[in-house]
C-alpha cells in the first residue's frame, strides 16, 4: 500500500522561509496539514502555500474544538483567493479522511 503522507513542503528563500508540516494525498488532490502545541498558532506558511497553490482545504491539529472556518488569502498576483480551514483535536486524527469526504 502507498504511503499517504507526502512529507512536508519548504520554502527556502533568504530571510522568508516557509514550512508546512505535512502533505496528505487524498485522491487527486493535496492537503496541507499543520499541527499545532496549543489552541492558536500564526500559520503564516499555510497561508502562503494556499495563496501560492489554491488549493481547496487546508488541515489544522491544535488543541480546540473542530471547527471550519473560510480563510481569505492573497496570491503570488495579488488576487483574492480563499479556501476551507478545517481544524481538528488531536484525537480526531483517526477519523481524517472521513471528515475530509464530509467537508
């Protein structure tokens, strides 16, 4: 069986690095996922990688409650893009690709 995890994705570009932690392959598509240590965090990288790829759904762990909110970003022209944020506790890890054919 593949491995659905596609590691991670770096940008290193002098004094504007970007990380997001993992890619997921679920189907045709990539999802980006950040794990977050508490209940709020910047993420700051997924915006850019969601701006620079519109893609659809972004994935975060953190510590609060499941929610899905509609994030508003800008692209590498300076356009209006958005995508779904779907944040989960850690203990839904299990259920990912459920939730995900359900968002």
């Amino acid at each position: 069986m593949k491995a659905p995890w596609r590691s991670y994705w770096n940008r290193e570009i002098p004094h504007s690095n970007a990380e997001v932690d993992y890619l997921l392959q679920h189907g045709q598509h990539l999802i980006p996922i950040e794990i977050k240590a508490g209940r709020t965090g910047t993420l700051r990288s997924l915006h850019l990688l969601m701006g620079m790829r519109q893609w659809p759904l972004a994935i975060r762990f953190n510590s609060d409650h499941p929610s899905i909110t509609r994030i508003d970003v800008m692209t590498m022209l300076q356009q209006q893009a958005q995508y779904q944020l779907l944040s989960l506790p850690l203990y839904l890890i299990g259920q990912l690709r459920r939730l995900i054919d359900e968002v």
